[in-house]
C-alpha cells in the first residue's frame, strides 16, 4: 500500500493554536461552540464537536487551553464560550436567529446534558461566555432569551456555576439591522419584543451581561444610569470584569502586533501541513463495498476515473480522468447534506429544512450510482438523509471540510482513512422528525451510528 507523502505523515512541529491570532492582534475569540449536535436539522452543526456529551466536554478543554494556555496572560487569547447553556435543542432544528426558531425545548427533559460542555469550559477557565439567542420552553425558568435570562447567567452560570467572567451577549439582541428603511437582520429580542430599546437594555444588564454583541448604543446605558434604573455599581461590575481580562492580556503594555511577524507567522508552512493533516484525519470511510477483486477502496493510481466537484487537474495526479461517464471504470462524485434554500438576506445563509435528497438531484446521482461503481464523498456541514445512495455506492465517504487532494490521498490509499462520525446518520426523515430535540443518539434505526468510521 502506498505511503502518506512524508510532508503529513507523522507528527507535525509543535505548534501552537494560538499563534496566528496574537501574530495579528486578535486577543479574544468568539469560540469554542460548547453546543451538542442533538438535533440533526439545526443549521450551525458545523461548529459544534458533535453530539456526545464526553467527546464534546474533551475537545472544549483542549480548545481552551490550546487558546488561554492554562492561565490568562500577555501570550494568550482569551476565549468566549458560547452558546450558554447549549444552543443545540432547538425546536424542529430551526434556528433562533430568526423568531420562527427562537424556541428552546428539551422534550427529553435532558438540559443538564447540554450544560456538561460549559461546566468542562470553565473548569479549563474560559475567560468569557456568551449566551444564546433561544427561549427556553418547559423549563423553571423565565421564558425569555437567555441573554435577557437572570435565572440562567445570574442564578446559573454565576451563582450556581462560580463563574465571574465577562459575558458578552450574542449579535444584534437589542436592535434590528435597518438599511434604507428595511429591516435587513430583526432583533433577537425573544420573549422580550414588547419592551423598548431602553427596556431590553435594563434587563439584559439585569440578567448579568457585561457586554453587548454588535450593538452601538451606549447613550442608552448612560440614560438609565442617569435615571437611576441602572446603579453606577452595576456597571463598574462589568467595567471591572472587562478591564481585567485587558489587564491579563497585556492590552495596556502593549497592544500592537508586529507587521514582520505576522508575516512570518500566519499562514507558515508548518501551520498549514498541521492543517492539511487535520483535514485527512476528518475524512470518515462509512462504506467500502467487496467487489470481485476485493475492497473497492482504496483506488488503484491507473484507474479510469470520473470526476465530479473535483478539479480535473488534481484528480489526474491520481488516476486518468475521462470527460464521459462510458469511458470510466470509476465515478467519484462530492456531494454536501441537502437543505432548503431560503430567502432573505440573513436566512439564504444558513442550511436549514429538511436533510434528505430530493427530486433531479437525487434521481442523477442514483442513475449514476446505477450506471457505473461509483464513490460518492459528501460534505456534512450537518447529517445527510442519504438510505439510497449509500445502499447503491460502492464507496462511502463522510468530510467536514477537506481540499480535493485530501479526499484523494485518502481514496487512492496515500493516507489510511482514521476519521470516526461526530453524529448519527438519521436513516429518514420520518426519524429526524420523531427524535426529540434534545437527546443525543435519537434517531430509529441509523443508517450510520455515532463513531462509526472504518479503515484500510
């Protein structure tokens, strides 16, 4: 079998995830995403580390640490865990950026599952922590965002949980987006709509935020101190929580970067085989059908191959490409997890609705899959509904994000494929939707389980 190219194989130099942020003067990073992937159809899976509760709690801790190192200080970024308490239960999967998904349910009365993550964030001693934009439903707890929420970031997260941080809140909670009159982004103000600007404003203070997430209205604050609504003490509170972490950080000895090393830093070679090795350790084998001569995978270098979604020109590093699907022994197709395209200028960004292929697109590929051997390699920014295609390939391949010549390093067999599933592959729809929201493994009978991933 061939061998990894020697420039990824083995361990790469010591390397620090921090470096390329504090090489170009970013001290804090609005990450990691301490969210459980519970619900398959939620749009932001693909930040999250996926929906089991110990893997999750693990990769936060040696996120944190990788950032902040095991202390805050001159050389670290300080991280903002987000979303407080877990921005994964959202009802039906849609997502509280828009007010059609601002509710949060936990119909398997599971919410301390989704809490363990954050308890991991800040036994590692994340700096900051930001909430959610959902409303919690069914819970003992007030019915409003979480970032106007005092029973979830005082009660919970200060009180209950010891954290004395800065909690900034998410993008755009008090005000809309408004450009020529029109409304581009609503507020995510859930549970709270009635209330005026200078009323959310209170109660999110209230509640416990610090900091305010893509808002400029400072006047507002000044207004409600003045009035009396707000004490001067509250403020200092956060005054004092946001100083600090500047003082830790070293922003007041010296806060500029280095133009010459940034230069050297970002973007280095060795950062980016760490990154091209990332790439092909995440790419998951789900099938490798047994044909007359053995495995289909891995491919042999002389195959007669048909691309599609792959540059013509990488795949011939590999195989002989040919233009028509008759002169081919082999089809390698990349595909991404379905969703329904929607309208308007925030919502045509998110990949939401349901996970299963439909209609032309889905009776191509499987004329495809029908006509020759083919290997489908399909992107999962979140779980595909896929029965058919898996049935019918003869090779299955999941990845989160890979170049061309990381997929075909691991089809060709130049890297052995280690990847294992961060979630379930949900066998139908029909089982997406009679899961509930907030359990992890939910779905009946999946067509892959979480972990499952194979090898050569």
């Amino acid at each position: 079998m061939a061998q990894p190219p020697a420039e990824i194989s083995g361990r790469h130099p010591s390397g620090d995830p921090r470096q390329e942020y504090l090489a170009v003067g970013i001290r804090v990073a609005l990450h990691p995403m301490a969210d459980l992937a519970t619900e398959p159809r939620w749009s932001r899976i693909m930040g999250t580390f996926g929906e089991d509760v110990v893997l999750a709690s693990q990769m936060v801790s040696a996120y944190i640490k990788g950032f902040q190192g095991e202390e805050l200080g001159s050389n670290s970024v300080a991280c903002m865990t987000k979303h407080f308490p877990g921005g994964g239960p959202q009802k039906d999967g849609e997502d509280p950026h828009f007010s059609y998904g601002r509710e949060q349910v936990y119909p398997g009365n599971n919410f301390d599952y989704h809490l363990k993550p954050f308890k991991a964030a800040l036994e590692a001693g994340t700096a900051q922590i930001m909430p959610y934009y959902g409303m919690p439903i069914g819970l003992p707890v007030e019915e409003v965002g979480f970032g106007f929420n005092k029973d979830i970031i005082t009660s919970l997260l200060r009180q209950k949980l010891g954290f004395d941080g800065v909690v900034c809140s998410d993008w755009r909670l008090l005000s809309p987006v408004v450009i020529d009159g029109q409304v581009l982004v609503e507020a995510k103000c859930w549970g709270v709509e009635d209330l005026s600007l200078e009323q959310r404003v209170e109660k999110a203070i209230g509640a416990g935020v610090d900091q305010f997430g893509g808002e400029a209205s400072p006047e507002v604050i000044v207004q409600l101190v003045r009035s009396g609504r707000i004490t001067e003490e509250r403020i200092n509170e956060s005054i004092r929580r946001l100083l600090r972490d500047k003082f830790r950080l070293g922003l007041f000895d010296n806060p500029y970067p280095d133009p010459d090393l940034a230069e050297k830093v970002v973007g280095n070679s060795d950062f980016r085989k760490a990154g091209e090795l990332a790439q092909r350790k995440a790419i998951v084998l789900l099938k490798n059908a047994v044909k007359a001569g053995g495995p289909v995978l891995p491919l042999k270098n002389d195959s007669k191959i048909y691309v599609e979604n792959i540059k013509a020109e990488t795949a011939g590093e590999y195989g002989r490409v040919v233009g028509r699907l008759e002169e081919a022994e082999l089809a390698i197709l990349r595909l991404s997890a379905p969703y329904e395209p929607r309208e308007g200028f925030l919502e045509s960004r998110f990949h939401a609705g349901d996970l299963d292929f439909k209609g032309e697109e889905k009776r191509r590929v499987l004329d495809i899959l029908s006509r020759i051997p083919t290997v489908v390699v399909i992107y999962l920014d979140r779980p595909a509904v896929m029965p058919e295609i898996a049935e019918k390939s003869a090779g299955l391949l999941a990845e989160f994000g890979a170049s061309d010549s990381a997929v075909l390093d691991v089809l060709f067999g130049r890297f052995k494929p280690t990847g294992k599933l961060p979630f379930e592959l949900p066998s139908s729809m029909e089982a997406v939707r009679n899961q509930k929201e907030d359990l992890p493994y939910d779905s009946a009978n999946p067509l892959f389980p979480f972990g499952h991933g194979l090898t050569y």
